[in-house]
C-alpha cells in the first residue's frame, strides 16, 4: 500500500500555531531537503519536535515561526494512495 504527503503533494493547507508565542507557523518544506552532504542549509536536528509521536507512515517538515524566529519539525500523517 502506498502513502503520499498531502502537504508535498498540495493536497492540503499547513495550519498550526506556534507553541511559544501563537502565530501562525509556515512550512518550509520537508526535513530531508534540510540534511544531506550538499545541502545549504542548517542541520535538520537544530530545530525541536513539537510532536514527540513518531508517525511511522508520514512526512516530516520542518515549519518556522515569522514572528519569533524558532523553527520546528512537525509531523504530517500519509494518507493512503488512490
């Protein structure tokens, strides 16, 4: 059985709110586009968990705050393929 992400894929809006301060938090994109032996970017580990569930068929991205700057790996459950 297949699952996709239904944020990778467009099929849905990301919605959460900062754990610190309230906002709205934005997605940048999957962690594993953060982590790799050429990648721009920072390690994918500097950034918390704001779920500590582990969702074995899912994605994980990793989502800012533009307002106080934290950033945090959040947890999107797969939904099954057509």
């Amino acid at each position: 059985m297949s699952y996709i992400c239904p944020l990778c894929n467009g099929l849905a809006s990301f919605t959460a709110s900062c754990p610190d301060c309230g906002h709205v938090l934005e997605d940048a994109g999957m962690k594993g586009d953060y982590i790799g032996p050429y990648s721009p970017y920072g390690s994918a580990d500097q950034y918390t968990s704001v779920y500590s569930i582990h969702i074995s068929s899912g994605c994980e991205h990793v989502v800012h705050c533009p307002h106080c700057h934290e950033g945090y790996i959040y947890h999107v459950n797969a939904w099954k393929a057509p």
